[in-house]
C-alpha cells in the first residue's frame, strides 16, 4: 500500500475511533500533500516521505522551542503529533551509509575542501530524498570533507 492510501485509511480508522489527535495530524499531513501536488504536480512516494521529514521536524524543531522556553504543558501534545507522524516515516539511512553514498558523490565531483559543500549536497540530496536527513547529510558531507 503507498503511503497517502496508507494516510487516507488510518484517518477513516482515526474517524471511527474518534482520535482527535490521530486525526488531527494525519489530515495535516494530507493537506501538506494536496498543497505540495498543486505547487509541483503529482508526487512519488519520495516526495511524500520528504514532506513527512519536513513536518516531523517541525515538531522536532517546536519541541525545542517548547523546551528551551519552559512550556511543558505544550511537550506532551508534540511529542505525541511526531511519535504519530514516525510511524509513517521510512527508516532513514545510517550515518555510516550516508558517509559511504557520500564518498562516491565527492568522488564523482572531485571535491577536495569544505568550500565545496555545496556541490556534493546538490548532487547527493536528490539520491537520499526522503532516506535521510538533511542536517545530518550535511554534518556528515563537511566532515568528510574537512578531514
């Protein structure tokens, strides 16, 4: 089953089983999606697994806003909204397979320092869509490119 039909079942079973928050989020998700085809089309699964890291990591980044002000009475909401959306998400790659798919892309590039960065993201972003995090893609790509 693709996701979305995945996304559009679990919400009927959300509905059935009055899950406010369930529900809640998986629309969210879904108006996510609907926005994403009118702005580029239709979208593959990768696309939708790279919208679904996006908005996991809007909770991930609002849990720590939550936690740096001191609002617990909000950490609980979020922290249920993206345990929600993880069960969706594919299981990302290991740092130590980033760095392997890395170095053929650095290789391929020629790239030699840092200032180079930029070059292997824009050739290896599109090869680990929706399998990997960006931030740590980076971390892992200056790392190896610094060393």
């Amino acid at each position: 089953m693709i996701l979305r039909e995945r996304l559009q079942e679990d919400l009927r079973t959300a509905l059935r089983a009055r899950d406010e928050r369930r529900k809640s989020v998986i629309r969210l998700t879904l108006a996510a999606l609907t926005n994403a085809e009118i702005e580029k089309g239709e979208l593959d699964e990768g696309d939708i697994a790279a919208i679904l890291q996006r908005e996991a990591n809007r909770r991930r980044d609002s849990i720590a806003e939550i936690k740096h002000y001191e609002r617990h009475d909000l950490l609980g909401d979020e922290e249920a909204e993206l345990e929600i959306l993880e069960e969706y998400l594919p299981e990302l790659l290991s740092r130590e397979k980033i760095a392997e798919v890395a170095r053929q892309v650095i290789g391929q590039v020629g790239a030699t320092d840092a200032k180079q960065v930029g070059a292997v993201m824009a050739q290896l972003m599109p090869q680990l869509k929706g399998r990997a995090d960006g931030r740590l893609v980076n971390e892992v790509v200056r790392g190896l490119l610094s060393s």
